[in-house]
C-alpha cells in the first residue's frame, strides 16, 4: 500500500469518526435527564411518618397496643395468666364486673416474634385458652398476625 493511500484511509477514517462521535452527542442530547425536586428538609420528611394508631384489635395491623376483650363470668372475681416463648411484651388486664368483661391491653417492650397463650377463666372452673402470634417492630409497635 503505498503511502498516499495510507493518508487517504487515515484522512477518510478520522472524518467517520468525527462524524459518528457528532452524531452520538446529538443523539444523546436529545434525552433528557431531569432530577426529581424535592422541597423541604430531611427532617421533615421523616417527621411526615405514617401514624400508627394508639391500640387496635385486627389482626396484621401495627399500633402501641394490641386489645383483646373477651367474656366470663366466675363467680368470685376472675382470673387470667399467660405463657410466652419470647419476653417482649407487656400485658395488663381490666375486668368489668358488671358486664362480666375481659379487657386485655398487650404492648410490646423489645423488638422480636412471640407465640403467645393467653388463658382466662370463663366460669369457675373452665379456663378459655387464645393462642396468638404477636409480632413487636423496633419501635415498639405491636401487630398480632394469628
């Protein structure tokens, strides 16, 4: 190959590459990279939080406090207790002597699963077992799922 031609395939090359490098920045121009605008501080992003209810008593559902109420009528008082796989919980109960109510508030204390018993007396000599499955966040937050 003589050397005219190696300037000619040279000169030939360096102008396709111009052209294509050209090409690809109009081509690259024509899309449009936007960012997405965000107004105010991350401080009150996260204070916008969703807000959990104070108690519930569904299930799947996170709030402080997971109620469960339940009927019984012993004749002296009542009685109620409760066995756990996991100590992260907290629980309380209220009884209503006049409608003969159970009122159980259960909160969690640490984070973690809990296959939970709940027992409580319905006359003086049957006891009514509830299993359930509690479920504590990080927060604190309680969610019964079974």
């Amino acid at each position: 190959m003589t050397s005219t031609k190696k300037i000619a395939i040279t000169f030939v090359s360096g102008i396709l590459t111009l052209i294509m490098a050209t090409s690809a920045s109009f081509f690259l121009a024509g899309f449009r990279a936007d960012a997405a605008e965000y107004k105010g501080s991350a401080q009150a992003h996260a204070s916008q939080k969703m807000e959990l209810p104070e108690k519930t008593t569904k299930l799947n559902q996170f709030a402080k406090a997971y109620y469960f109420k339940a009927t019984g009528k012993p004749s002296k008082g009542y009685d109620w207790t409760y066995k756990t796989d996991c100590n992260n919980v907290k629980v309380k109960c209220k009884y209503d002597f006049t409608a003969h109510k159970y009122t159980f508030k259960i909160t969690g204390t640490s984070y973690g699963l809990n296959h939970f018993t709940l027992k409580y007396k319905t006359s003086d000599t049957k006891w009514e077992s509830v299993k359930m499955t509690l479920f504590v966040d990080s927060e604190k937050n309680i969610m019964r799922t079974s």
